[in-house]
C-alpha cells in the first residue's frame, strides 16, 4: 500500500491511497462465491448459481461492495500510519484504472493544543443551598399554579387579573383597522408592556384611558417595532386571586399519598436539591469553558466541524422561529443563512475539541450513574417520566447529547479540582432563576 499526505492549508489534508488492483479483485471474486452459495434466482437451484449469471446480475453491486470494503479498511490502516486523526468522515473519490485500486481522502484533522495548564486557571466557583425560605416560595408557587379568580367590583390592584380591550393608534395607521382586540393580565407579573401594565392599576370595570407606549425593535409588527404609539384601552373586568389553602387535600393532589406537610415539604427539598445542583454544574461548567477558551483562542478549529455545528445550530434556530410564528399565527420565516452561525459554532467547537482532550488525557470516563440521574432530571419535568426516559434511551442523538453534556460536566469538576478556585455563596434564586436583561414586553 502506498499513502501519500499533502497539506492543503490549515488542518485540510489529502491522502491518496494506492493498493494493488487485485486484492480488490480477489474480493471480488470472494464476494461473487458468496453471492452464488445465498442468491435466489428463477430457472437455478439455491447454491448453484453459476458466477457468470451473478456477475451479470449483480456485478456493480458486488464490485461497490468489495471497493467499500477495500476502502474502509486501507484508509483506517493508512491513517493510524501517518498518525492523523480526521476531524469528521472524510470525503473519498476511487480512481478509475485497471493496473492499480487508487483513491484520494480529504479531510481535517484534529488540532494539536500542546500543553494544557489549568492549574493556573483561577476564577469563581458559585455554592449555594436549599433553605427554608426557598421551599416556602416554591409552595407559594404552587398555591399560584391552582389559583381562582373571582369577578370584584373595585379597582385593580397587585395580582389582580385584568382583562381589557384595546387599541392602537400610531400616526399612519390603527390596529386593528376597525373593532379592538381583547387581552387580560396578571398584574405585578411583567407580562405585558410595562407602560400599559402600569396604567392598569386603580383601574375599575368600564374605566377608559390612554397610554403611549414604546414597542421594542423586534417587535412581531414591523409598523409598530421601535416606535412609540398610543394604546386606547377599557376594562372589561377585574378578577381577584383566591388562592387554595395548603391542606391534606391539597398536598395529597401532589402525589403525597398521607397528605403530611411534612413530607410534602420534604419532597419539594429533595426535588430544589436536584434542580440546584444541575444549575450549579451548568455554572461551573460555562466558567470552565470561558476560561479554557479565553486561554486556547488561538487554537485552529476543523472548518468540516464548525460547518456542521452551523448546519445544526441553523436548524434548531428555525424549528424555534417556526414554532414561535405558528403560536402566534404569524407566516413561516425562512431559516438564517448557515454562515451566520459562525462565531458561535467556531466557539462550541473549540469548547468541544478542548473539553474532549481533557477527559483523554486524563483518562476521564463517562459516569453512568450520572447519566441516569440527568435523564431522571430531565425526565421529572413530563406527566410521564418513565416515557420521556424511554424516548431518551431510544433516541442514539438525544443519548448522546445528555452523556456529552454529563461528560463536560465531570471535565469541568476536574478542572475546578486543579485551579485555583474562591467559593461564593449565592442563593437558590440568583443560581437558578438569575436576572434577566432588557426589558420586558
């Protein structure tokens, strides 16, 4: 076999691979025999096939699958030769002639990243825990899930569901053209434009008002986005919030079969236990990776990778805008050119790639029982969790996706171990409900 490597720029090889043409011929007549003995063809008994009618019949065939064969095992071989790790499949076209079997692989390898020194890595590791204060809260939350209104005849105020008709009236147009819409709220929630929420208190049934609102710039309506319009608004009614004592009945409704406050209390600090914790890993683990990444910037990444986390960051950010547009009926948008995904895939690659030689030369194995405890995590959230576990495990892209996310994990907590790392304290809200930019709409 002779291999001949070429550096085509960057990490970009071609490696042409020649072998004598017949050890693709004696597979070929390897798998012609084999083809006669198991083929089942009118007018012959099965086993008797003569090779001629099989080569007539199933020559092209035969002779991809012999020249697959042939390549998959020369270019494992050739590759471990010239020592190259390819970075993704790589391409390969066969040469047509008839004294020799030739072929030309492209592809990229893997970057070499040298020494990788995180033992002067220094930063922040978050600690947090569960207190008495954070499962009352959650309690209040699930009082609030099963919550009542009832119809008052007085004006609105903090918690009150508000329901209203509208509309708007911008300098060239109204909306809508004739009529109002109708909308409702919970007040002190921040769900609706802050302006117009705010008009909305000491508001009773039938009070009419006006207010100018600010629409942000990527608001749904291209009329109204970045600009300021005046809301014409009346209120149809004011709810008031009754919310459900927390009795055996209520607790029992929760799966806590002896309806014990206790247990019911508990229960919940188990559950923020885990939340917590799966929080507190995600944290650590984008520390990590801004640390490595601020340190290894300069490391070159597969153009093949980065073209494939394009592609796939291309398609989950138009499943999301397709299932945004349909919740509210608005046309389907067009996916976003690949490319401009670039500098975020070039940055997952680069997390990845460092990530994964970490674990290998540290001889970092995969924590099974860790795995199990994310899918259980995961899986906590469904009505079914048993389901949801099973999709998990019969689904190789999403296994592979929560045993990746588990592996960068225990290659964070490793790195931790090794850095020079403070530990400050947070609370349970900063770690997982941390606050969030701009302003809301």
């Amino acid at each position: 076999m002779q291999v001949v490597v070429e550096n085509t720029g960057g990490l970009s090889r071609r490696m042409r691979v020649e072998v004598p043409a017949d050890q693709l011929h004696q597979r070929i007549e390897k798998q012609v025999r084999e083809y006669a003995r198991s083929v089942n063809i009118k007018g012959f008994r099965r086993g008797k096939v003569p090779t001629m009618v099989v080569e007539q019949r199933f020559g092209p065939q035969i002779r991809n699958e012999a020249s697959g064969e042939l390549i998959r095992e020369t270019l494992d071989k050739a590759l471990q030769e010239q020592g190259l790790k390819p970075a993704t499949a790589p391409s390969v076209a066969t040469e047509k002639d008839a004294e020799k079997f030739a072929y030309t692989a492209t592809f990229d390898v893997l970057p070499e990243f040298g020494e990788i020194d995180v033992t002067g890595l220094s930063f922040e590791r978050e600690v947090a825990e569960v207190t008495d204060e954070d499962i009352d809260r959650m309690i209040d939350n699930l009082r609030r899930q099963r919550v009542k209104f009832n119809a008052v005849e007085r004006a609105a105020k903090e918690t009150d569901m508000v329901a209203f008709e509208y509309h708007v009236q911008a300098e060239d147009f109204r909306d809508p053209l004739e009529g109002v819409e109708r909308g409702a709220t919970i007040l002190g929630q921040g769900a609706i434009f802050t302006e117009l929420e705010a008009a909305l208190y000491e508001k009773s049934v039938d009070d009419e008002f006006t207010v100018e609102v600010n629409f942000p710039e990527s608001y749904r309506d291209s009329r109204l986005a970045g600009k300021s319009a005046t809301v014409h608004a009346k209120v149809v009614k004011v709810n008031e919030a009754e919310l459900p004592e927390v009795d055996a009945d209520f607790i029992r409704s929760f799966g806590i079969a002896n309806g014990e406050m206790d247990t019911f209390r508990r229960e919940i600090r188990n559950n923020l236990d885990r939340e917590l914790a799966q929080a507190l890993s995600a944290r650590l683990r984008a520390t990590v990776i801004d640390q490595l990444l601020d340190k290894h910037a300069d490391v070159e990444v597969p153009a093949s990778m980065v073209e494939q986390e394009c592609q796939s960051l291309q398609s989950a950010n138009h499943r999301q805008a397709l299932q945004q547009a349909r919740s509210q009926g608005a046309p389907e948008p067009q996916p976003l050119p690949a490319d401009s995904f670039t500098d975020t895939a070039k940055r997952r690659v680069r997390a990845g790639l460092l990530l994964s030689e970490i674990a290998s030369r540290q001889s970092l194995s995969l924590d099974n029982s860790r795995v199990q405890a994310s899918l259980a995590q995961i899986a906590s959230t469904y009505e079914d969790p048993s389901e949801v576990i099973e999709a998990y495990r019969q689904s190789p892209e999403l296994m592979r996706a929560v045993q990746s996310r588990v592996m960068e994990e225990q290659v964070a907590e490793w790195v931790a171990s090794q850095a020079q790392v403070s530990e400050v304290q947070r609370g349970f809200q900063d770690v997982v409900s941390p606050p969030k930019a701009g302003s809301t709409a």
